[in-house]
C-alpha cells in the first residue's frame, strides 16, 4: 500500500508493508516471503543513486509490531501511469523489430533488442548498455 505523507516538511511517498500482513493473515510463510521481498526492495534501493530512480528517504522495519515502511520520494503518477501515457510513447520510441533483430549478431543480442522500449531506456539511463 502506498500513500501520500508529510515527512520532514515535504510530500512523501509512504509505502507499507502493514497491508500485506492484514491481506495474509495466520500464513506465516505467506509473510515471511512478502518481508523477504520487502527487504530485497530496501536493500537494492539503497544501492542506487540516480536521477531518474525514485529516491529512498528511509525505512522502518519492526515486523513484531507490524511496522514495515519505505519513505521514498514522491512522484507526479505511478509508473504504470508514466508507461501507458501517449507522452511516453514519444520519449523512447521502439525500433522497427524486423531491422533491428536481423541485425542482432547473436541470440543473446537477439534477446536484448526484445526488451520493452522503457527497459532499454532505463538501461541506458543507468550506463547499463
């Protein structure tokens, strides 16, 4: 679940791990993985600085008590929202398929020209390719 917060004067996106809980119930494996998956989340944000990634402010981690929260900066729509926009059709246009994949030396290449147009661009924001 994420919500809209006041942290330290600013707008702040909230994201809870509470919902999960109430949503799972008794199943404690259930839990366990939802937490892994959380941690996971925290952890490989934590290690990324970039501006075109969200910004994680901080976290809380008290699964006992049932407090489980990301502070992560707040954006003008979700990502969804942002990659089925008209907009965002014209920030990274795909290439033609037939072209670039006759091109493609290998399959591994191959592969990597089959990937949505927003992936190859957030690769290549971050000097991944």
């Amino acid at each position: 679940e994420v919500r809209v917060a006041l942290w330290r004067g600013r707008r702040v996106a909230a994201k809870s791990l509470f919902a999960a809980r109430s949503r799972l119930g008794s199943d404690q494996e259930a839990w366990r993985r939802a937490y892994d998956e959380y941690m996971g989340e925290i952890l490989t944000m934590t290690a990324m600085a970039h501006p075109h990634i969200v910004a994680l402010h901080g976290a809380v981690m008290q699964p006992d008590v049932g407090r489980c929260a990301m502070v992560l900066e707040l954006c003008d729509c979700s990502l969804f929202e942002l990659l089925h926009s008209p907009a965002s059709q014209l920030l990274y246009p795909a290439p033609p398929p037939t072209s670039a994949l006759a091109s493609a030396p290998d399959d591994r290449h191959r592969a990597e020209l089959r990937r949505p147009s927003a992936c190859r661009a957030i690769a290549q924001m971050l000097g991944c390719e």
